[in-house]
C-alpha cells in the first residue's frame, strides 16, 4: 500500500475539518463558567414532570439573569447555567441559591443539588494553566524524541513533526468544539480540556509507536529511499494502531456516548473523535510532513514527482 502517496490527500482532508471549525472558533468559543466565570445550579422538582427550559430562562430574565441557559438532564433534574451573581441583590441572590424562586414559580417543592459558583478571575487562571500544561507537554515531547533518536540524522525533526502533528489534532478537537457549540450547544469546560490534554497523550504516544518504527527500518532497510522507508513503516504499524484503537478505546468510547447520559456524551464525542484523529495523523499526517521536509517539496512547489525524482 502505497499510502505517502496521497499524502497530499490527506492534508487537504484535514484542512477541510479544520478551517471550518477554526473560522466559528475565531468568531467565539462557546466558554463555560470554568473559563468566563458565573454559576451552575442544578435542582431537582417533587414531580416528574420538570418545566419547560424556556419558562425557567424567563424566570431568570425577570430577576435580572439575562444569560442563563438551562436544560434537563437524564437524572431528571434541571440544570441552569449563568453569569456570576455578584450583580444581584442579597435578596434575589438568595432566592435562587435556595431554590425559593422556582417553588413560588411553579408551585412545586424544590431541592438544589448543587450550586457552584466560579470567579471571573479563576476562569481567567484555569485557561492560562491549561495553555502552559499544553506548551510544557509539547516542549518535554520534543526534548524527549530528539533524545531518543538521537542516533538517526536530524533527530530533532522527528520532534518537530510530532508536534506538528499533535498541534493537528488539537485544531480538530477545538473545531469539534466550536462546531458542537454553534449546532448542539455545547461549551467549553473542565471535561472538555480533560479530554484535549487525553487526545494530546494519546496523539504524542501513537506517533512516538510510528516513528519507533522508522528507526528501527533505518538500521534495517538502509538502501532504501526514505520515502519507501516510512511507507513501509507506517505498514507495518497500521494493523496494530487501528486495532489498538477499535478494540480498546473507540468502542468503549461509542457505547458511552449513546447510553452514558447528556452529562458525558459531550465528553465522550470529544474523546470518540479525538483519539481517532490521533490514530489518523499518526498514520497519515506526522509521517507525511517528515517526508515532506525530507525531500524538500517546497521547492518544487510540493509536487510529489519532483520531491521523488530528486530523492532518486
């Protein structure tokens, strides 16, 4: 299988997810309180019957929360998400916290089961340490790769590509974001940046498993051209990636996403995709840019016939 040689297949399907998605992430995230600061309550009614969300947001309009979004969840309870409640009085303040506010609205008995409420200046702090984990992670990935092929030439570029590759997979799983966002509804919040920091281990170590592999046919097959080198690398790996991937991750992943309850199916589409671009750009990205830059493309304008009679 000549795989490399559609790399630039490859690429331009990457760049159709992510171009998309990046655009409506530049237009705006959809952030929860975890990173913009504000509150979450979640209640739970005497009855079954739970009210409408749209009923609850007006509740919330005529007491000066101009921003709640709620909706029910599998639990049968009613989750309510808003603006930090520093604005309000003591007084209302306290009759939404306490629940009193829905009971003299819809008549019912209340119970709250939770109430968190995040700072603005928290939100601010939890997106900044996610940044530096993500930058700190990527420049002990490409300490720890120049090291480890520190007997091939060019070592550092196996770094470089991984993290190429990596900052790939985090664009597609920001896309995913932005898109679920705009569509579904969905926000940015702890979980999500719980599952992006999974697909950047997951993604670092499927292709640290791919470039292994190169190295060892380096010392193996060394009259072949690199090209034909990685091709059969990738080959050898791919049965062992994909299968690693269905039967370990992506299936787990899928059932949890069906069945596993509104509060996690978010999560686990995130993951379900995720990995699976990991797996992909393992196979099919972070290889094709090392042999890109191996045979120099640029200069012919990244046409693979000149790129390969060159290499020849």
């Amino acid at each position: 299988m000549n795989l490399l040689g559609k790399r630039y297949l490859f690429f331009g399907i990457s760049l159709l997810i992510i171009i998309p998605g990046l655009i409506l992430a530049g237009l705006g995230l959809p952030l929860s309180i975890d990173f913009t600061g504000g509150s979450l309550l979640e209640l739970k009614f005497a009855t079954i019957q739970l009210p409408p969300a749209a009923d609850v947001v007006i509740m919330f309009n005529e007491l000066g929360i101009k921003d709640a979004q709620v909706q029910p969840t599998d639990q049968g309870t009613l989750l309510a998400r808003f603006s930090f409640l520093e604005d309000l009085d003591q007084a209302t303040r306290q009759q939404i916290v306490s629940g009193d506010a829905f009971v003299k609205r819809f008549n019912d008995q209340v119970t709250v089961l939770r109430f968190d409420s995040v700072g603005p200046t928290i939100g601010k702090e939890v997106a900044a340490r996610a940044a530096m984990a993500v930058g700190i992670a990527a420049a002990v990935v490409l300490v720890y790769i120049a090291f480890a092929f520190r007997g091939l030439s060019h070592s550092l570029r196996y770094g470089i590509c991984a993290i190429i590759a990596m900052i790939h997979d985090v664009a597609i799983v920001i896309s995913l974001g932005a898109i679920g966002g705009r569509f579904f509804g969905w926000q940015i919040d702890a979980l999500f940046l719980t599952a992006l920091l999974t697909v950047i281990g997951f993604s670092v170590q499927d292709k640290i498993v791919v470039f292994d592999r190169i190295r060892e046919n380096s010392n193996i097959f060394r009259r072949l051209n690199f090209e034909t080198l990685v091709n059969h690398s990738i080959v050898q790996t791919l049965q062992r990636s994909i299968n690693t991937q269905l039967m370990t991750v992506e299936f787990m992943l899928l059932a949890m996403a069906l069945f596993g309850g509104i509060t996690l199916r978010e999560f686990s589409v995130i993951l379900l995709v995720g990995l699976a671009t990991g797996t992909y750009s393992s196979i099919f990205i972070a290889a094709s840019i090392l042999v890109v830059w191996e045979n120099k493309e640029w200069k012919t304008w990244f046409r693979k016939d000149g790129a390969t009679t060159a290499a020849a």
